[in-house]
C-alpha cells in the first residue's frame, strides 16, 4: 500500500473550518483563563538537549551545526516543555503556563499525531490536587466557548459540568478488573511481575512472554479499566504506583503509591499531572534507571538534562505541574472524530 498521501484539496480543509472555528474559541477561552489567574504564558525552545526521559518515547533528532564544520552538537525536539518550565519554576516564575508544539516519533492514529499541541502549566506552592480544580475549571470554560453542554466520543458521552469522579489506580483495578494491584507491586522500581501475571491471568488477561510488571498493568487498563474512564461524567485517575511516575515525588502518607493523577473523558486520556519531584540525587536515579529501560527495550538512550539537574540542586520550590493534550479538548469541544480535524494542517505523510 502506498504511504503517500492523496494530493491537497480545497474541499479536504473545508470539513476542517467549523472545528477550527472551535478551537479558536477554546484558544481564548484558555488563554482568559490563565490571565484571570495571573499565570505568565513563557515560550521556551522546542530543540533540547535532552527530548524528555520517558523510555516508551521515541523523538525527533537533529544536528545543531555552528559556523565551523566540526562544530555540530546532537539535540532533539521536545516530547515536552518540562525540564525547560521548571527551570524557569527555579528562576522564580511562580505561576507559568505555555501551549507549546510537541513532537513525537512513530505516534500516529486518530488521536495521536506526530506534532502536536500541549498545554502545560505549573503551580510553584500548590500540590497536584489543586490541578485537579483547575483542570475542572478550564474544561468547562472551553465547553462553554464552544457552546457544548456534553462531550460524546467513539460512543461514549460525559457531562463537563456534573461532579467530577476521582478514583485511585488501585480502587480501579478492584472495581473494573478484580486485582488488588498494589499487593503485586513489590516497591522496586521494576518490580516482580510474576504477582500481578498470576492474578491477570486469572481475570482473564493474558500476559505475554517477557512481560514486565508495568507491562501487565497497562494491558488490564487497556482491557478492563480504561474503556469505563470519564463515562457519564470526566474521571481523574490518582495514586499511580510510584515506579510508574517518573517525575512526582512518592506521597507522604503512602510512598509506594505517586502523587500523579491523569484526566480522562469519553475514554480518552485529556492531562497527566505530578506533585513534582525535586530531590535531584532521586531524580538522577529515576532518569537513570528509566534509560537503562529504554536502552534493553529499544537499544537507545537520551542524554540527560544536566541543566535540569543542576536547577534542581539550586532548590525547585515544591509545585505541582500538568500536560494537557490541547487538540484532545478540542476534539471533545468541536464533536471531532480524529486528532487531524482539529489541526490547521496535519504532518505530511
């Protein structure tokens, strides 16, 4: 089958206007909202050192050449403004947002696209459940701007502006799956999955030869869990097991659990947020060991950010921060099927 793509019409981008008429009013409705909440909208560069340290991201790289020919350093397009919005968190911007270009490698499907829109802001002060309201208050606003009363996707409808749900990790999978999660969870930070194989197995999940444990839990998401998120009204998924969260900090009261929540709606996942890591020896550790991972799985690894790392050692006040997928809210504010009905142009190819 040929991956070229049929030639460009006029008629193609038509179908597109009314959901890009919708995303303008989301635009401003984000925008005012962020402004009313004296947040300052910061612009960093999409070329980085380090293109984000999540092992299952594949990235964009690039050769930044000076005057001289032997003058080249290898950088990558950002998977996420991250390490750049913090370093300014440091700096001593305490309320920062940004709706930045994002780009990820070998990602494409109808609500996955290779360069994408991501809304991303910091609360320096404020732990992660403040997000949890702020998220509350900007999906309406933009359901509001959009003159959307329900959200309906792939069969599924919610209701914005009903209470909100919000559900542990470990409470989803007693109620959907039947597993009592953390009791597999052994609090390393790749742990055992012969625990959790054996429980799956008997709900009826069937792990795959060389599965990790982190493996396991994202098939029983996948399969049981996922499908029922945001049904009836939006749901914030908490309490991730902290060797699935990378870049929050574990929670004091229970520290095999992190505090990180994502946002779904329609079963689709909107945001992922983190009560913010600042430790930067445990930080290293993490980037460490994440890469270790990578490299097994896919025979590469990303340098680290040590200008991250150094911010940190410098004292990142503790914050909490969030990724949301801007064209995701889109699609749910203008009725969209596909991530490209919300994008002016999409990626070639």
């Amino acid at each position: 089958m040929s991956t070229v793509p049929p030639p460009w019409k006029p008629e193609i981008f038509a179908r597109r206007r009314p959901h890009l008429a919708v995303r303008g009013r989301v635009l401003g409705a984000m925008r005012r909202f962020f402004e009313e909440r004296a947040f300052v909208e910061v612009d960093t560069p999409a070329l980085q050192v380090s293109p984000g340290m999540e092992p299952h991201l594949q990235a964009f790289a690039t050769d930044l050449q000076g005057p001289h020919p032997d003058d080249r350093r290898r950088l990558y397009l950002h998977t996420s403004p991250e390490f750049a919005m913090k370093k300014l968190l440091v700096a001593g911007v305490p309320r920062l947002y940004q709706l930045a270009h994002v780009f990820r490698n070998g990602e494409r499907s109808g609500t996955h696209s290779p360069e994408f829109s991501m809304l991303e802001w910091y609360r320096a002060g404020e732990g992660y459940r403040a997000l949890i309201a702020d998220c509350e208050e900007l999906v309406r606003a933009s359901a509001e701007a959009a003159g959307r009363q329900r959200f309906v996707f792939r069969g599924m409808d919610c209701d914005p502006f009903q209470p909100w749900r919000v559900l542990t990790v470990q409470d989803a999978f007693l109620e959907y799956a039947g597993i009592d999660l953390l009791a597999t969870f052994d609090g390393t930070h790749d742990p055992d999955p012969a625990p959790l194989a054996a429980v799956a197995q008997r709900a009826g999940i069937h792990p795959h030869d060389g599965d990790r444990w982190e493996d396991i839990v994202f098939r029983v998401m996948f399969d049981r869990i996922e499908p029922h998120l945001g049904a009836g009204v939006p749901c914030v998924l908490t309490d991730y097991p902290v060797c699935m969260a990378a870049l929050s900090r574990p929670k004091p009261e229970d520290p095999r659990v992190a505090e990180r929540f994502e946002l779904y709606a329609c079963g689709l996942e909107l945001a992922n947020a983190f009560g913010e890591l600042t430790d930067p020896a445990a930080q290293r550790a993490r980037f460490e060991a994440d890469m270790d991972l990578k490299q097994r799985l896919y025979g590469e690894r990303f340098p680290v950010d040590e200008d991250f790392l150094a911010a940190l050692e410098h004292g990142m006040p503790e914050s909490s921060g969030i990724a949301m997928g801007f064209d995701r809210l889109v699609m749910l504010c203008s009725g969209a099927e596909s991530i490209e009905d919300v994008l002016w142009l999409p990626v070639a190819g």
